[in-house]
C-alpha cells in the first residue's frame, strides 16, 4: 500500500468527505455514513465521539499530504499519525490536561487498538537481538514523532516502500512496516476509539 493510495481526495481540510475517509475501516460508504449519522445526533457535551472523528481524520488527512512536498521521508507523515493516536487517546479517556503524550500515544496502542494491531507492530521491527515489542515499537514511532516536532529530524527515519524489509536508519533496526500499514492501524483505532466513547453514551442517548 503506497502513500499516494491511501491519501482521500479533496483540496482543503474543510472539505473531507469523512464518510468516503472512513469506509475502508466500514467495508462500505453506506456503512460508515450510518455511524456517522449516529455520532452527529449526540449533542453537546456527549459530541466527544464526533469531535474525535472528525479530528483524527483531519490529523490523517494532513499526514496523506505531506508526500507532495517530502517524498520518500516517512517521518512528516509519522508525525500527524501519531497525533491522531495521542488525540484519540486523550478523548477517549477523558484526558483534560496537557502533556503526557508518549503515554497516551502507548494507551490508544495498548489499549484502544486490537490484538491484532499489536502484534502487526510486535512483528514489524527487528534486529539481530529479534523483534521488538509492540511497547518498543510504539515508543520508536514515538521518538520519530518527536525528533520531527523538536529537532526537524525528518529525513533519517525509513520505513518499508517496497515489497522487502529495509533499515529504519535507527540503531540497526529493520522494519516491515509500510506507511499504509501505520496508517490504517491508526485509521482503525480511530474508529475503535469512537465507538468505545459511543458506546459509553448510549443508555443516555436513547
């Protein structure tokens, strides 16, 4: 799955079709325009699903267009995926503070994502020691995130483009994980997220 694939159409960040964003998690437009229909009737201040939605699909959104002006540099796009993981964090657990990013980065993989999203990561780094854990990779997506917002660090960091694994550029560590595949794990905690919050409002919605 390439960059370019996986970015949606439109020209400005008002413009998302959120539902046209969002059905490959749904298997179907239809399907997730019925889900969006469901966070759009709760009303302030239950509208922290909708706001989550609609915020992690514009941090995505950001990070599908950065291969326009930094192709082949992995780390911009890393970057606002990991922001949309932190913000769907916070809102899920009702974070009201600031700060404590990494650990909420760790919360929204550790525990809004599946099993299944975890060992993707588990298996995804390696070095001649084995492979990382799902914890360690999360904390290297991490550092990548913040040597880009701190340091402007954007062109040391590589992940797989190709059909083959290939050298991170991080303390000898290798990696099968494309863009894409980050990309959809965080498309699809996003929506786990949601309907964890949705779920929680419902006996006082209907």
């Amino acid at each position: 799955m390439t960059t370019n694939s996986s970015a949606q159409p439109g020209v400005h960040i008002a413009d998302i079709d959120f539902d046209e964003f969002y059905s490959p998690v749904f298997g179907s437009k239809q399907e997730a325009e019925v889900f969006h229909r469901e966070l759009q009737n709760l009303s302030p201040p239950d509208n922290a699903p909708l706001v989550t939605y609609h915020q992690a699909a514009r941090m995505i959104w950001l990070g599908d267009r950065i291969d326009t002006v930094a192709r082949g540099r992995p780390a911009f796009q890393i970057l606002f995926f990991i922001v949309a993981a932190e913000l769907v964090a916070k809102m899920v657990f009702n974070f009201p503070g600031e700060g404590e990013s990494r650990k909420f980065v760790q919360r929204f993989f550790g525990e809004i994502c599946t099993p299944k999203h975890r060992q993707s990561l588990a298996d995804a780094f390696f070095r001649l020691q084995g492979n990382l854990t799902a914890e360690e990779a999360v904390d290297l997506l991490y550092k990548v995130r913040c040597d880009v917002a701190y340091r402007g660090q954007y062109y040391t960091f590589t992940l797989r483009s190709g059909s083959f694994p290939m050298m991170t550029g991080v303390e000898n560590i290798s990696t099968n994980l494309s863009l894409g595949d980050l990309r959809r794990i965080v498309l699809e905690g996003a929506v786990l997220g949601c309907q964890r919050m949705l779920k929680e409002r419902r006996p006082a919605a209907y």
